[in-house]
C-alpha cells in the first residue's frame, strides 16, 4: 500500500515537474515575443531619420566628437553660457494634439527663458479618461501619423533656426530602448566625463 502511495506520489511529482516547466518555457517564449520591436509601418520613416537631418546648433563647437560638449568654455561666460552648456526641459505633448504655430511659439519662450534643448515626449496618460470629448481624443490619437509628422518636421526646423537643441524620445519607452523602440532609434552612444 505506502509503495503504491509513494509510486503515485512520484508520478504526480514528476507530472506537476513537466508542467512547471512547459509553463515556464511557454511564457518566457511569449514574453520575449513581446520584446521584439514591431517593424516601421510600410512607408513610415524611422525616427532616427529626423535626427540624422538636424543641423547642430551655431554656438556648438565645431569638430567637437559630439555635438553639446563645453570644450573651450570660456568661464566669463558664465552668466551667459553657450546653448550647449544651458538646462533642456522634458516637453510633454498630448500625443498628437499640437500644431505648429503652438509648438514654434513656446520654443520661443523656451529659448529666451534660457533653456538650451527640449525633449520631446508625445504622451497618452491621463489622456483616456476624458471623455464626451471626441474631438480632442481624435487629436490625441493623431500621433504617428503623417500630420503628426508635419507638425514635428516644422517644430524641429524651427528649433534648429533658432538654436534649441531637440531630443526625440519614442512614446514611453524613451530613447535607451523599450519592446516599441527599434534598434536604429535608440541610443548607441554614451558619453560621460571625468576631472583631468
């Protein structure tokens, strides 16, 4: 009797082991399938497209390794550093619910409040419990789309014009990466400083 317990026992053990680890393989397959970033939609150009056009700054030294660095900062210029050397602030924009001539106009309040680079990041949170409001949620909605792009194109031609720095990020998975972030719009680089 306590061997047929036991037998039982140790088949249902090694049972509840093999299911244990098909559930284990299965969802550590299924998660790593979400991981994988989705391709461009068909004609969609990267992100990265709209960096690789940026023009850098005219205050940003030339031949520096990147764009922003400080070398040959002059300290006199304190009170009045070059853009590359001045705060950015994140820009958050309701997904895509902004026009140009909105966007153009607080660069400008940006740049002579002395801001030197903003970070643009289209979001949705907070945005989904409004409601009896269509209109405005179809705006929203209208990010990653062709108008969405325009405006964008017009923004950062603007910021170029008037010497603001732009960084892109890509809904919230922000530039370093995220399962939405394709590989040639995320970060590559990074860059730190130490005393001499």
């Amino acid at each position: 009797m306590l061997r047929s317990v036991l037998k039982i026992g140790g088949i249902t053990l090694a049972v509840l082991l093999v299911l244990a680890a098909t559930l284990t393989g299965w969802t550590l397959h299924r998660l790593q399938a979400h991981l994988e970033p989705p391709p461009n939609p068909p004609g969609q150009p990267s992100i990265a497209s709209y960096a690789n056009a940026a023009t850098p700054a005219a205050d940003i030294e030339p031949g520096s390794p990147l764009s922003g660095t400080l070398a040959g900062f002059d300290w006199s210029r304190i009170d009045d550093p070059p853009i590359a050397a001045r705060p950015w602030t994140r820009w958050w924009w309701p997904g895509g619910d902004i026009n140009a001539q909105t966007a153009r106009a607080q660069l400008d309040v940006l740049r002579a409040a002395g801001f030197g680079g903003v970070e643009i990041q289209p979001f949705l949170g907070g945005m989904i419990n409004m409601t009896n409001n269509d209109e405005v949620m179809a705006r929203v909605y209208a990010f990653d789309t062709p108008s969405y792009y325009e405006t964008l194109d017009q923004t950062l031609e603007h910021a170029a014009e008037i010497g603001l720095q732009v960084d892109l990020t890509h809904f919230s998975g922000w530039p370093p990466g995220g399962p939405e972030v394709l590989l040639e719009d995320s970060n590559t680089i990074l860059a730190y400083g130490k005393p001499a």
